[in-house]
C-alpha cells in the first residue's frame, strides 16, 4: 500500500480531533494545554504534507519549526496562568474559573 | 449791570430746581419718614429765590434811576373828555420816543424789556430752539410775587404737612378693598419735592423768553399741579380729581398748540423779544405785530384784510422763485383771519389754565389736593398763569379775540360767583370765587384794561392766598372739617385765623371807606384792583353801548362776591356752633402757620398801596403794551371796509384818559354793590332777619340749579364722557371679539399643529431611534446567556461553529 497525502491528512485529522475533544472534555488546566499541544501537532503534520507540493518542498517544515516554538512560549505562559490559577484557586480546575461569565 | 437781572432771576428760577432734585433723589424715603430736612430745603430754595428776585428789581429799578416811580401819573386829575385828544397824543408820543432804542446813552428805559439768550438747545436752519429771558416790570413783579407768596405757603406747609411725618399714615378718607382705612408710609418729603418742581415750572414760565418755552413750562405746571391734586392718590376722589384737571387742561393746550404753528408758520419765530441767529437780528413776534404806536398794520390784499409783520423778511426760497428783486424788502403777512385763530388758539389754552367759562369744572375738583397747594397752584399762580399769558401776549391780540375773551371772563365771573353762593364746602366756595376773579382778570384784559386786569392778578394772588391758608388753618383746627355748616363761632377758637381771613374777605370783597386820608383811601387792595377793572369796563360800555353786559354783569357779580364771602365768614367763624364736638375741639394753628398768615394779611391789605397812582400799578404800567391806553375807535364794517391806516376793529377801546374820566363813578357804583352785598350777608347770617334755609325752599329750582353747578358736570358728562365710554366699549368689544377672536384663532391654530408634530416627533422619530436601541439592548441581553465562563463550553462551540461553517460551505459551495 503506498502511502500517500491522504493517510498523512488523516494522522494529522486525528491528532486534531483527539486534542480538540481533550480541550473540550478535560477539566484538568493541563489537560487542556495537552489538548492544545494535539492541536497544533496535528497542523503541523498537515503542513508537513502539504510542503510536497510547493515550489520549494520546504514551506511547511518552516512553518512547523515557527509552531513548534510558539507552542513552547505558548506552554511557558500558559503554565504560567496555570500557576496563577492555582494560587488564587487552590486547583486547577478550568470549570472554576468562570469570573468573567456574563 | 444789566445783566445781573437775568442772572439773579435766573438762579431764583432754578434753585427749586435744584431742590426738587435734592429732596426727590436725596433717599428721603429710606430713612425715617420724619426727617424734616427735605422742607427745609424747598423752604430755603424758594425763600433765597424772593431775595433773588427783590435783588434783581433793586438793580433794575437803579438802572432804570427808578423811573417807574419818579414818573408824574400821566393822566393825573385830568378833568373830563376836553383833554382826552390832548392827553392821548401825547402818550402816543411819549411811548414812541421812550420805545427807540438809543435811550439817551447809558441810561435804560423801564419800558424796555430786556430779552436774550440763556442756552441755545438747538438750531435747524431758521428754526432756534432756545432758552430765552424776556424781563420786563410784570416779570419782576411775578416773581417776586411768587416767590413770596410761595415762600409764605412753603412755610405754612411746614406745619400743615406734618401729620405726613409718620411712617404709618392713616388716610381716614381712603379705604382699601376690605373696607379699612388706608395705611401708609408719610409723604412729607415728596410733597416738598412736588412744591420746589412747580415753583420751578412756574418761575420758568413766567421768565420764558419765547412762547415755545412758555408752552413747555405751561406743561410743567400742569404735571405738577396733576400731581399735587392726586397727592392723596389712594382716594378716589382725589385720583380722578387730578385726572380731571389735567385731561380739561390739555383741551385747551390743543388750542394753544394750534396757536403756536400758526405762529411759527407765519412770523418764522417763537421769540418774544428781539432774537440773534448767526449775525442777524431779528424782531421778536411783539415787535413784528405791532408798530410803534401799537397798531396793526392792516392792507387789504385781494380783497381779505392781511396784516403785515414789520421789520420782518420773508423767507428767500418762497419769494425768490416769483421775483427776484421783491424778496429783499418783502415783509411777512399772515392773513387777518389766521391772526384771530393764533390769538384764539393761545387764548384756549388761558381758558384751560385759568379755569374760565367753558372748561371751568376741573378748578373746584382739584381742591382735593392739599390745602396749600390749593392756596399756590390753584389760586394765586397757576391759575394766574393762564391771565399772565393773556396779559403777555396782548400784542398779539386781535380786537375780535379781545372781545371773546372779555366776555369768555365776564361769562366766567357771573356763573361762578352764583355757584359760590351756595357752595357749603369751604374750600370749593373759595375755588369759585377763584374762577370769578379768574374772569375778572379775564374781562379787565379783554376791556383795554391791561394793566387793570394784571393788577388785580397780584392783589388777587395775594388775598386769595391768604384766604386759602386760612381755610387750611380751619380745617386743620376742626380736624379735616371742611363743611362750614358744621362749623360757627370759630373766631372765639382761633382769632388770628379769624381776623386775617376777615382782612382777605374785605380785600376781594372791594369794601372801603370812601373818604381819603393823607391823601389815600382807606382801601385794602382788591377795592384798587376791582375798581380799576369795573371802571375800565364802564368805558367800554360808554364807548360800545352794545356791550353794556361787560360793565353790568361785572357790577352785579362785585355785590355777589361780597356776599358769598361775607356768608363764608359769618359761616365759620361767627354765630353759635353748629356742631358742639368740633367746636370743642377746634384749636388755633401753630405759629409756623398763623406767621404766613400774618404776613400775608399785611400784603393783602397793602400790596395795592395807592391804587393807581400806587408802586404796584405803576410797575405794571411800565409794561404795558404799546398803544393800550391810546384806544381806538370802532369801526363799523357795513360803513368802511378796512381803512387804510385806521384800526382794524368791530369794537372800540377806551383810552386811559377816558378811563380815568369814569373812575369816580365806576368806583361808587362797585362800592355800593360790594356793601350791599356784604349788608345782605350780614342781615341773612347774623341777624338772621330771614332764615337761608327758607329761602332754600322757596327758590328750590334755583338752589338745585346752582348747587349741581349749572350742571356743566352732567352736560359733559352727558356729551363727552358718555359717548367716550360708549365708543369705548364698542371698540373693547371689537377688541375683544374680532382682533382678539383673530389673534385667539392663530394662536389656537399655531398650538395645533404643534400637538400633531408633537405626535410625529414622538411616535415616529423618536420611536424609531428608540427601535434601534431596544433590539440592539435585547439582543446583547439574549446573548449573554452564552458568555457561561466554562472553557470547555468555548472550545465546544469554537468546534462546532468551525464545523457548521464547513457544512455550510459544502452545501452553498459544493465543488
């Protein structure tokens, strides 16, 4: 079986959907930041793909290098807030934090 | 020197003035309404202006090296009509060569009035308006009659005013609408400020140097005397009193303005004396008049007498369209029949001053007014005014207008003098007897007997005066009783009051001994002045036997006018009292009032001293018209048609000479009416040989008659006011139904269609802005049930919308 774009397209759907149904189920701050992390490797696959068929073969490797690293600064503030939350709230609980409801 | 004269009588005019400012804006009304200080002043004012005034006759009379009085009585004892031609001719000439201007280097003549400039106000073209002196002997005399007797009536009012020294007054006579006497603050300084503001006007009235300045103070004197009558504004009888007056006033200043355009259109001046414009001097309205010898200069120009105006130029643009060479010399003319109009128009307004015959019925209303504003303003000043213009103004006089106004005053005289008999209001008996000496004066002027008439102006102002204040004194003594049948037996109460009222009742009366001592009648001054005015009337008589009334109406009303006041006398202060409680009570006056009185007296009694050979006569001959004492002959109009150089006249005047000729008798004839009088008086009221109130009964028609004054009240009432009130109120209606009904419909109109766009602005505009904000407000209400704060709620819906905008993309943009 060769492997082709659409086996890469459908990793990539999965891992995007795995980290969206992470993000939207766990209560666990960090899960979530897991589920972002999915997220955005799911993309980053996709991009990986998708590089084949520019000019220049490399675009998405690029780009993927520049999402890694704002998942990384992305992770470094975000564990940050979770920190904070976890002061103010005594856990890390996402449905706690509901301050700004309407 | 000269000049002093002006000077002096100008600062006595206006220091009233300068009082008047002082007590109206000096804040008197903030303060305690006693202060006195405010009476003081007008006293001051008007006292420094009689030592003014005697100081500018002093230099006068040295000026003039007293020549008024060194002067021989022209017509001394001149026997009979023999020397009549002689005498006249003679003061023709006299007149003539004392009227040229040179006067014999420095020495200045007192026949010659001295007239100028105060302050030009203004000049348009031809046209000065000025503030002019005209100063001659009968100014001097007025004022220093005024500002005599005003001096004695301001001091007397020091203490007739002083229950104004209050801050509460209560008026007695007043009521407000609940039926309470009046309370109010006292007015003392106002009435002072009032008195200072007409002895002004009235000082200016008679310094006025042109007529149009005379009309101005004419004016003044009206407003003051408008609000002396109403000073007791919170009755109602004084209000509408003071209403009266100055309404009846201005019919005759209509007249009188209707004088002065025919004036100003015809003589191009106001001016009395000679007037300066630029470089040019030109004659005053008495010299463009008359002539030297005091004649008219009548021509008959197609066909209608025209008079010419000497000295006169008339006017370049008028007369150098026609023919150039002409303009230079031709003389102004006015059409004789225009010149009667001028001199009636100016006579209306003396009939409206002066109370006389057709407009006489403001006079005894405005004795609501305080007592010695009746004593100043309606007795010896204003109401002389009106004779003094006549007096000043003969020169315009045309014989026609003359002979209205004798009979004007000889009307006046008799109907008065009849209502003043049965008048009980002490006050009002002395106002009609007023109005009769008013005609008196009147009637001497229209006779020829200018100076006659003029004399009896002052002795009048003097005794009436007095008899003013003494009534004043009276009613101040019975605490405000005016009604003399209530009153009886007061000379035992106040004798001073009593005795120099007597003196002013035996002054207007004419009463006197007829023998002479020490070359001088035993007389007080209105037998001199009366005498004179009846003497020259019997001239006149003589002279045009068809006029007979003019002498015997006079000679009747002497006798009535001893009687009324002999009754007014015998009333109040004579007999038993009438009422026990007011005599009980009655008191004599404080000095500050029986020293006026006393002073007064004497002049009432003295100011004639001499008759006609006298000072006060004689200061008034000085001024007399050119010509007056000539006399004419009458004309008769079917026989010649305006001679040529003859008089123009329907009447004949009587000389001087001719006069004098008839004192003796005249002067008999007025005695013996005058006792006559005052015996009947005496018999009716003391003696009581026949009980008044019978007499009442008996000629009750005639009582009625007289007591609702010959009903002039209800024939004006009835043909003036009346029909004014109707037509009134026909236009308030029209006012109210048509012009307000359409004003009512535009408003009405306007206020609906504002309601509809009221609607419009409301339901829709507003509506719609209101639309806008409610959707926008409920929409974000209804969605902030979806800002939970749950992040996973997010995140599901961030899901789900990526996912339904995919599945919208595949069904509206399938491949």
């Amino acid at each position: 079986m060769q492997i082709g774009l659409s086996e890469y397209l459908i990793v990539g759907a999965v891992l995007f959907v795995a980290g969206v149904v992470c993000m939207a189920t766990k209560r666990n701050g960090i899960g979530v930041l897991m589920g972002v992390e999915l997220v955005l490797n799911g993309a980053n696959v996709n991009f990986v793909a998708f590089a084949r068929y520019t000019p220049l073969g490399l675009d998405g490797q690029i780009i993927s290098l520049f999402v890694i690293v704002l998942a990384a600064a992305e992770a470094a503030v975000a564990l940050a807030i979770a920190l904070n939350f976890y002061n103010n709230h005594m856990t890390i609980d996402v449905d706690r934090g509901d301050q700004l409801k309407g | 020197m000269l000049d002093w004269i002006w000077i002096l009588l100008t600062a006595a005019w206006l220091l009233p003035l300068l009082g008047f400012a002082v007590e109206v804006f000096g804040g008197y009304w903030q303060q305690s309404r006693r202060d006195r200080t405010p009476a003081l002043i007008a006293v001051a004012c008007i006292g420094a202006g009689f030592v003014l005034s005697v100081a500018a006759f002093i230099i006068w009379g040295s000026e003039t090296h007293w020549g008024v009085f060194a002067a021989e009585p022209e017509h001394g004892d001149v026997p009979a009509q023999q020397a009549v031609e002689d005498t006249t001719r003679e003061a023709a000439a006299e007149d003539a060569s004392e009227l040229q201007p040179a006067d014999a280097g420095q020495q200045h003549s007192y026949r010659k009035a001295i007239s100028g400039t105060i302050y030009t106000l203004a000049r348009f073209g031809d046209l000065k308006l000025s503030i002019d002196y005209y100063v001659d002997s009968l100014t001097l005399v007025m004022f220093m009659m005024v500002t005599l007797i005003a001096t004695c009536i301001h001091i007397f009012a020091l203490g007739y005013m002083s229950d104004e020294l209050t801050d509460e007054y209560v008026d007695h006579q007043a009521h407000t609408a609940g039926g309470d006497h009046v309370h109010r603050p006292g007015r003392y300084y106002l009435f002072f400020s009032y008195m200072s503001l007409f002895c002004f006007s009235m000082l200016g009235l008679v310094l006025a140097g042109n007529i149009f300045q005379v009309f101005i103070f004419w004016e003044l004197v009206g407003i003051c005397s408008y609000l002396l009558i109403g000073f007791y504004v919170e009755r109602h009888s004084a209000s509408t009193a003071a209403n009266k007056a100055f309404i009846m006033n201005r019919v005759g200043d209509f007249g009188f303005l209707i004088g002065l355009m025919v004036i100003w259109t015809y003589f191009g001046t106001f001016s009395l004396g000679p007037e300066t414009i630029g470089d040019e001097t030109r004659p005053g309205i008495f010299a463009m008049v008359r002539n030297a010898e005091g004649g008219l200069d009548i021509r008959n120009e197609s066909g209608s007498p025209v008079v010419h105006l000497n000295g006169s130029v008339a006017e370049a643009d008028d007369a150098g369209a026609a023919d150039g060479e002409a303009a230079v010399t031709a003389e102004r003319t006015i059409p004789y029949w225009l010149l009667v109009v001028a001199g009636l128009g100016v006579f209306a307004g003396c009939i409206g001053k002066s109370a006389q015959f057709p407009l006489q019925t403001w006079l005894p209303d405005a004795m609501e007014g305080p007592t010695p504003v009746s004593a100043l303003v309606h007795s010896a000043t204003m109401v002389a005014a009106g004779v003094y213009l006549a007096g000043r103004f003969y020169p315009v006089f045309t014989p026609d207008v003359l002979l209205v106004m004798s009979y004007v005053g000889c009307i006046t005289l008799f109907l008065a003098a009849t209502i003043a008999v049965v008048a009980t209001d002490i006050k009002r008996v002395l106002a009609y007897s007023t109005i009769s000496q008013l005609g008196y004066m009147m009637l001497g002027i229209g006779v020829a007997g200018w100076a006659a008439g003029l004399f009896h102006l002052i002795t009048h102002a003097f005794f009436k005066s007095l008899m003013f204040l003494c009534s004043g004194s009276v009613i101040i003594g019975c605490h405000h009783e005016q009604e003399m049948p209530r009153m009886g037996g007061l000379r035992r109460k106040m004798p001073i009051t009593a005795y120099t009222m007597l003196v002013g009742v035996i002054a207007i009366s004419g009463l006197a001994i007829p023998f002479t001592i020490l070359g001088m009648k035993l007389a007080f001054s209105g037998y001199h002045s009366k005498d004179a005015i009846v003497a020259t009337a019997l001239a006149f008589n003589y002279k045009n036997p068809v006029h007979f009334l003019l002498f015997l109406v006079p000679l009747v009303t002497a006798g009535i006018t001893a009687f009324y006041m002999f009754r007014l006398w015998f009333y109040t202060f004579c007999g038993e009292p009438r009422d026990r409680h007011i005599y009980d009570h009655a008191h004599e006056s404080p000095r500050v009032m029986t020293l006026p009185l006393i002073v007064l007296a004497v002049f009432a009694a003295g100011v004639a001293v001499g008759g006609e050979g006298g000072p006060l006569y004689r200061m008034l001959l000085a001024s007399e018209p050119a010509g007056v004492d000539v006399g004419s002959e009458a004309i008769d109009p079917t026989v010649a048609f305006i001679p040529e150089d003859v008089g123009y006249a329907l009447v004949g005047q009587p000389a001087r000479a001719e006069i004098h000729s008839v004192h003796a008798q005249a002067g008999a004839f007025a005695l013996i009416a005058a006792a006559a009088g005052a015996v009947l008086a005496f018999l009716l009221y003391v003696v009581r040989v026949v009980d008044p109130g019978e007499i009442k009964r008996q000629v009750g028609g005639l009582y009625r008659f007289l007591i609702e004054k010959w009903h002039f009240d209800t024939l004006y009432d009835v043909a003036f006011v009346r029909p004014v009130h109707r037509v009134a109120a026909a236009l308030a209606w029209f006012d109210r139904v048509v012009i307000d009904g359409i004003l009512h419909w535009f408003a009405n109109t306007s206020v609906r269609i504002a309601s509809w766009d009221r609607k419009v602005d409301e339901g829709l505009v507003d509506g719609l802005v209101n639309l806008v904000g409610n959707v926008t407000f409920r929409v974000g209400r209804s969605l902030r049930a979806v800002q939970t704060g749950q992040l996973r709620q997010y995140i599901m819906f961030i899901a789900l919308g990526v996912l339904s905008l995919f599945v919208l993309q595949f069904i509206f943009f399938p491949r």
